[in-house]
C-alpha cells in the first residue's frame, strides 16, 4: 500500500467517483480555478489543491468553477441532487456557512423527509475546518456542532487519510446530503491508502488507542492530539482508549458506550465550540445511557467561548490541545 | 485640475503611503514573521485614495479582505495597522482580528472583512443610521470583481434604491477573484451597468485614473449626503501581488503582472499627472516619498518589537468568559 496525504486521499475519491459515475460533478470557486484568466486553468485545483488535475480528466462541465456565490453553489448543489445528479459542492471554509445556510438548513436537509420520503437529495459538501492557520475569526471555526443538530444531514469529520478517502465514497454514494468536513491542518498528514476505491460505513467509530483506564473521544484534528497523549501516559501505565467517532451524525454510540463500560472514565476534546459542542451532546448522551458505568465526571476539553482570536500566542491558547487534555485525563485518574 | 497643490499632495502621500505599506508587507512577509494571511493592494491605490478623498471621519466605509489600501485612505492609524497585521498588543484590534479584520470605529472604518460582499450590507446599515439621524454622513462600501457576484451585494444595492440610503457601492475591478477572472465570473457585460439596472446611477471608470475616480467618487458623495439615494462605482485597475501573499499566481501570464506595473501604476501616472500640470514639483513629491519610506520603517521596526497579546486577553472582549 502506498503512503499518501490527505489531500491526495480526498483527490483519489473524487476521481474514482467520477470515473465510476457520470452523474457525480464538482462545483466550487477555484475547484479548477483559473477560468478567465491569462494563464493555467488548473492554477489552484481548489483553494488547498484537492481537485489539483480532475479538470483534465474530467472537462469543465464537471469540475465546475463558480463565481463567488455561495448560496447559489449550495442551493444549485440542492437542485441538482433533487433532480439526479450527485454533486459535491465545495465551502471553501466552513465560516462562510453564514452566506449558504438556508439551501442547507430549510432545503437539501429537509427534502426526504418533508416530502413524504419521495426525495432523494445525494449531496456532499466538501467543507474545510480548524483553527491554528492563523486566518482568524472568519476563517477558522469548526461549526460541526451545528450542523449534527440538524435532522436530515449526515456529518462527517475524517481524522486521517486513510479515513477521509473511505468516508468521501460513502458520502458520494450516500443518498442524503452529507457535510464532510475537512480539517486545513490534515491536509499534508499521510497514512497508508490503498489505490482502488474502498468505502468506511458511516456511524462506525474508530478505536486508535485501546486502553482500560480512560475512553477518550475525539473528533478530526483532536484525534491526533488524543492518540499523542495516550502514547505519552503509556509509559505511566495509564491505558487511554480513544474512540474516534468519523461521523457525528449517524453517532456510532455504542462503540462510545462499550469503552465507556470497560474504562468508566470518560474524556471529549472537541474544537467545535464551547458550548452545545458535540462534545457536551455526546457526554449527555453518555450520561443518560451509561450512568452507572461511570467512575468518575466526565471531563471536556474545549476552545473558550469566543470567537478564534489572530495573534498566535492567543490562538495556540484557544485550540483545545494535548495539555489540556491531559490534564483532564490525570484529574479523573 | 480642480484640486489645489496642498491636496494634491495629500492625495499623493496617502497613495504613496499604501503603496510602501504593502510593498514593505511583501518583503516583510517573505521573512515568516508575519501570522496567517495577507492580501496586498498595491496597484490599486488611487481608488482608496480618491474615494476616501473627501469623506470625513464620521463618514464610514466597509472594506474587504483587501483592506489595507482602505484603512489607510480612511485615515487609520499606519502604526496600529502595522502592529495589528503583527499579531501585537497595541494593534489596532489588540491583535485579535489580523490583516483581514483591521476596523478603526473611531475614523468610520467598519473593518476589513474576509467575508465576501461582507461590507455593502454593512455600509446599507451606516448608511440607514445616517437617514434616520439626519445628520448628512455618508456610506461607502468597497467590493472586488469577484465579490460583485455575491446575493449579499445584489440585495443591498434594491435595499439602498428603496429606502434611498446615501450610500456609495464602490467595485474595484482588479479583473480577478483568487485564481478566477472576472470576464468568466461576472455574467454581464460590465459591474457598472448591472448596478444601474437596480435603479441608481453607476459609472465606470479607470482605476489607475485618481481624478477620474475622484469625479465620481465626488458626485456619488454628494448625491448621498443632498438625500438623493445611491449610486455605484465600477473602477478597474491591476493588483501587482498575488491574491495572497504565497500565492504562485499560474492563472496569470507569465508577464501579466511586469506589464501591469509599466502601463497600469496609478501612482507614476498620478505622478506624471501633477508635475506636468505644474501644480506640485518633483521635488515635493520626492520629499514626501522620503517621509513616507521613514514612517513605514518605524511602523515595522515598532511592530517587531512590540509585545503580543498577553495570554488572559484570550478571555476579555467577550461578554461572558467560560
Ligand atoms: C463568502 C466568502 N467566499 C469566499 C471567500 C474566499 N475568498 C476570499 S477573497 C476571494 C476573492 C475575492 O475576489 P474579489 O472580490 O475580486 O476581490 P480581490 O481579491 O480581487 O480584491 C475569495 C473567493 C471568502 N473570504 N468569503
Ligand atoms: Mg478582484
């Protein structure tokens, strides 16, 4: 098996998608990126190079490139799923959510089900998270936890290449609209990937880390920083479990619930908020369906409740991070 | 030339004053020292400045992530915006928004914004307190090619015609948005007209011109502040850096941007301009171009040396810290 980024993951996906289905396109701005201009037309292949060369296998009738209309990507992504095509629409980053929400929200989320079960909505879209790229408060928020309350979306949230190539078939294939959050500081993360097309289930969890004494669960990014840490308290003999969860909406509970029966200690680190953080639902959830295998509170390591500050010795401060984590984990040993 | 050489020097300090800030920026860039992103407006100069070039400081405008330019026509202070863009204490928002967030209230500059078409729904809301104040403020919004595209700008502009806000929709058309060019993403044949078929006037102009935006920079100012609604601007120029700094700009020929700075530099036009009409010597502006050159200096030696921010400002300007 060869050792590939995440990116290329994500890239190998899309091709083999498209190359399976011609019903699959890709819609953004600057997915090819270069329309119009003097020079290449595969200049960004997507602001952080995902789509980097599908333009030439693909053509411009299925790598499309959007102006800068973000409602109008998200609700044409809408139409189109509603009407037979499956398209993977691009938000370059998730904060810009604000402009598209309603197309998401009131339309694609809701058309299965307020039609009687009549539609079908096959739409992913492609969405990038995280704070730590120094972009500040409009450009790095991690709203995931928004989008896992609303009925009707699945929610996806791969912490490794690997991971992120299986989940982005299923979501291609899924008929219902999907969120597939991608995290900026993954990108360039590398894990082995095989070459042909392969699918994670969704609502599957991951365990990285098996350990007895502590059930960690952690999302994205923070997954790399759990497995740090339990790889750090081994040398202690404390054994971390850390359960990643791929996707927060279908929610893999049991996985969650089963550590959480063998450690009784439970852990979250979740950068999407402070509060009504996926985190906080996934510990009431825990608290309600296995109280009593509980040993101790369940802790959660989360950013501050404000917006993502610029300055770096502010920003590294507000990324829920190894420290903090394994701080929380000690204060419940 | 309808300007006096007192102004006319004004108008070329500030110009020269964003040039330098940006191209210093570049430079500054290329060592690491600089946090996350920065998109440079060199090239772009004589629209900020000519826009801005009779506002007041309780006239407002809104910017975008291109904001420098902006902030400096409007009066912001250089030495703040320097430490700002630093990530430093004394910045002009304590180091908590960034190149792509400076705001100065106190000089009606409503902040950069990194989101697109983010300002022209702001600019329609300083410009309604306006209305309802009564007290002949104006409102300006600044918009690229590629943010003239976004429903945010298209709903502002019907709000403006209805309520009759004196409000100014300024497009800078720099011919792209990131990698895009603005012949393949705006639909109609020019930004101008399609703001006029809202219902206001809107002129096109060449944005390396300072007098012909200033024209109708001054006639969309003044029919906003006599109550006479809004009006649009679609000003074209060059920018001479990448969307980004970093940006490896592929979409571009090879020498589009060599070009750019030889016919289309608004500041040696604007130079050739003003000494030729014999309003201003060469030697002023020379003199002024050494002033600047010592202001930039400091502000970037005093933003490398500055502080950050302390580690419990992470918790204050929130209205409830958990
Ligand atoms: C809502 C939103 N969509 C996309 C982006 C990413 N983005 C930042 S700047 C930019 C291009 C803007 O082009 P234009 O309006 O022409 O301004 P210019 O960069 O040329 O000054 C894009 C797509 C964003 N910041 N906000
Ligand atoms: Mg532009």
């Amino acid at each position: 098996m060869a050792t590939k980024s995440y990116r290329q993951a994500l890239n190998e996906a899309l091709a083999h998608e498209m190359r399976r289905d011609p019903d699959v396109v890709i819609m953004g701005e600057d997915v090819a990126g270069g329309a119009g201009g003097t020079g290449e037309v595969d200049a960004y292949g997507g602001p952080l190079g995902v789509t980097k060369g599908l333009i030439h296998e693909f053509g411009a009738g299925r790598v499309i490139d959007t102006p800068i209309t973000e409602s109008a990507i998200m609700g044409m992504a809408a139409g189109c799923a509603m009407t037979g095509l499956r398209p993977v629409a691009e938000l370059m980053f998730a904060d810009f959510l604000g402009v598209c929400l309603d197309p998401i929200y009131n339309q694609a989320a809701k058309f299965r089900y307020m039609f009687g079960g009549k539609a079908r909505t096959p739409l992913v879209v492609r969405t990038t998270i995280g704070a730590g790229f120094r972009a500040a408060a409009q450009h790095s928020q991690s709203p995931y936890h928004l989008f896992t309350s609303i009925p009707g979306l699945k929610v996806v949230l791969p912490s490794n290449a690997y991971d992120a190539k299986g989940l982005l078939i299923q979501a291609i294939r899924d008929d219902d609209p999907v969120i597939f959050l991608e995290h900026k500081l993954l990108y360039d993360t590398v894990a082995e990937v095989p070459d042909e097309a392969y699918v994670i289930p969704f609502g599957e969890a991951a365990i990285t880390r098996t350990g007895k004494d502590v059930t960690v669960v952690a999302m994205s990014r923070m997954v790399h920083f759990a497995n740090e840490v339990a790889d750090r308290l081994l040398a202690e003999r404390i054994a971390v479990e850390v359960v990643d969860p791929r996707t927060t909406s279908p929610l893999d509970l049991d996985t969650i619930i089963e550590s959480v029966s063998k450690t009784g200690r439970l852990v979250l680190i979740d950068e999407s908020a402070n509060r009504c953080s996926v985190a906080a639902d996934i510990a009431a959830l825990v608290a309600e369906h296995a109280f009593t295998a509980l040993k101790a509170p369940i802790r959660l390591v989360l950013p501050p409740h404000t917006p993502v500050p610029f300055a770096p010795i502010l920003e590294d401060a507000y990324i829920p991070g190894p420290a903090r984590l394994e701080a929380a984990i000690r204060s419940i040993l | 030339m309808q300007l006096t050489s007192d102004e006319l020097l004004r108008a070329y300090r500030t110009m020269k004053s964003i040039r330098e800030f940006e191209e210093r920026l570049h430079a500054e860039n290329a060592t690491g020292d600089i946090p996350g992103f920065i998109h440079l407006y060199a090239g772009q100069e004589a629209i900020a400045t000519a826009v801005c070039f009779d506002l007041g400081t309780r006239d407002h405008i809104g910017s975008t992530h291109r904001g420098h330019g902006h902030s400096i026509a409007k009066g912001c202070d250089i030495r703040g915006m320097m430490l700002e863009i630093f990530g430093r204490r004394a910045g002009l928002c304590g180091g908590k928004g960034g190149s792509m967030h400076i705001a100065d209230l106190d000089h009606g500059m409503l902040g950069a914004n990194a989101i697109v078409g983010g300002a022209p729904i702001l600019a329609i809301g300083a410009a309604l307190t306006s209305k309802v104040r009564g007290d002949r403020t104006v409102a300006i919004s600044f918009t690229g090619d590629g943010g003239s595209n976004q429903g945010t700008v298209f709903e502002a502009m019907n709000m403006a015609v209805v309520l009759k806000l004196p409000c100014v929709f300024v497009f800078e058309n720099n011919g792209y948005g990131e990698a895009t060019g603005a012949s393949y993403a705006v639909g109609a044949p020019s930004i101008a007209g399609r703001a006029a078929a809202f219902g206001m006037p809107a002129t096109a102009v060449d944005g390396t011109d300072f007098f012909a935006v200033h024209d109708a920079a001054r006639a969309g100012i003044a029919r906003a502040r006599n109550g006479e609604g809004p009006s649009a601007i679609e000003a074209t120029a060059v920018r001479f850096h990448g969307h980004f700094e970093g940006d490896a700009q592929r979409y571009r020929a090879r020498d589009e941007t060599a070009n750019c700075r030889r016919s289309m530099d608004c500041l040696s036009r604007f130079r050739g301009q003003v000494t030729q009409s014999g309003l201003v010597s060469p030697g002023q502006l020379e003199l002024i171009d050494a002033e600047v050159l010592a202001l930039i200096d400091s502000a970037v030696s005093g933003a490398r040396a500055a502080a950050p921010p302390a580690i419990d400002d992470l918790l204050t300007d929130v209205y409830l810290a958990y």
